[in-house]
C-alpha cells in the first residue's frame, strides 16, 4: 500500500500543482483504503497473528533462566498434599533441601516450556472464521481459552517426557527423592510420594497459558501493542 501512495501522491502534486492540495487528496485516500471492510481471511489471520505474538512472547518469558522461578505468578511450589512434608522438614532444619527442590522444579518448567511454541503454532493453523470470530469478540483472554481447550491434551502429552528429562537433568528426582525419603523416615508420619512429573506439567502449562493470556490482553486493549497492520485492522473492530 506505502508503494501506491507514493505513487498517487507523485501523480496528484503534478496534475495539481499544489502540495498542499495533493497532500489533502493522498489523506483522503489513504483513510479510505484503510477503511475498507475487514474480510474474514483479515479477521482469522489477524487471530493467528495475535495468538503467534502471544505465544512467542509468553514462552520466551517462562523459559528463560528465573522465567518461572522469581515470577510469584506461575512459580512452582511444593505440590499440595506434599506441603506438609515441606512444614514438617523446615521445621527441623531441613529448609535448604526444600529449597533445592522447589528451584530444581521450576528449573524443569522453564526447560520444558522451550518445546511449548511449535505446538501452540500448529494448533492455531486449524482455527476456522466461527472460532475467530468467537474469540474476537469474546474475554480478554479468550485465544488463551481456545488454545487451551485444544491443546491442552496434545501438550500433556508431549511435555510429560520432556518434564521427566528435565527433571532429572536439573537433578529434581534426586532432591525429590531425598526429601521424600528423609520425611517418610520420621515416626508415625503418614508415608506420601506425590507424582511429581504430573504435577510439574500441570503447573508449567497453567503458568504458560498465564503468560500467554498476559499477552493477548495487552493486545486489546493497548492499541501500541498491535504491532502489525494486520493486527490494527482487525482488532480495532473491538475498540
């Protein structure tokens, strides 16, 4: 489009003479091609667009280094019904192997979110107009909603084997293990082994759809946010 009215602006100020008047005339065109009716291919990749930006920016945020750790939002902590053998072991002086443990989990989120983005993008190639069009009128964080109503079991599935490699390359089994083992050794309490990898998915996956929903809220409703063309069109019809 900047090419066209380049190209019309050259071709008004010779025929008019008048910068001032051609000035006014290129305006007039340029407002009414950026009026034009948003169509529904504009609208659903307008939504892709929107989903692509969120996605990238919410799992470069989780997966780097403290993404989860130091965001009070998403961090992981002790899984609930472990939370009394976190009481009981600080209690007895134990807290700097907690504290092991619950750095060691959110480590494991951060590295299994790196895998989040290519299947966030291929789930968006499969929205249709009906679906754009829900989310486009819908909540502040209805993308997020929709992404996760249909990735959510494509993305338990394929984190589960990353979360348990991750796991143990930032040595959470070990400490998990250790933990554990020193609290269930404490007299006539009740013996607990959570299921750690499950419990590390869930909560990394609920931190990354936050982060994404974040993101897809500073797209409606700050118009600097939208930093596409594209983006402009189709979200101002929410405006």
């Amino acid at each position: 489009m900047n090419k066209l009215v380049i190209v019309l602006g050259a071709m008004m100020l010779l025929a008019f003479g008048s910068c001032a008047t051609a000035t006014k005339i290129l305006k007039d065109v340029e407002n009414s091609m950026n009026n034009k009716p948003v169509t529904e291919s504009e609208i659903i990749q307008g939504l892709k667009q929107a989903l692509e930006i969120g996605i990238g920016n919410g799992s470069d945020v989780v997966s780097k280094l403290d993404g989860y750790f130091k965001n009070p939002k998403i961090k992981l902590p002790f899984p609930p019904e472990a939370q009394k053998v976190e009481k009981t072991l600080r209690e007895i002086g134990l807290g700097s192997e907690v504290d092991k443990v619950v750095l060691s989990l959110n480590r494991a989120a951060e590295d299994a979110a790196k895998g989040a983005k290519p299947i966030f993008v291929s789930a968006i190639k499969q929205m249709t107009i009906k679906d754009a069009m829900n989310i486009l009128k819908g909540t502040d964080n209805a993308a997020t909603e929709y992404l996760r109503k249909t990735t959510s079991n494509d993305l338990r599935t394929a984190f589960k084997p990353v979360i348990d490699k991750s796991l143990n390359k930032v040595a959470a089994t070990k400490y998990w293990d250790d933990v554990i083992k020193r609290y269930n050794q404490i007299p006539l309490v009740q013996k607990v082994n959570p299921d750690l990898n499950a419990f590390v998915t869930e909560k990394a996956l609920d931190g990354l759809f936050y982060m994404v929903a974040q993101e897809e809220a500073k797209i409606r409703k700050d118009p600097l946010a939208r930093i596409t063309d594209l983006l402009k069109r189709v979200f101002k019809l929410q405006d």
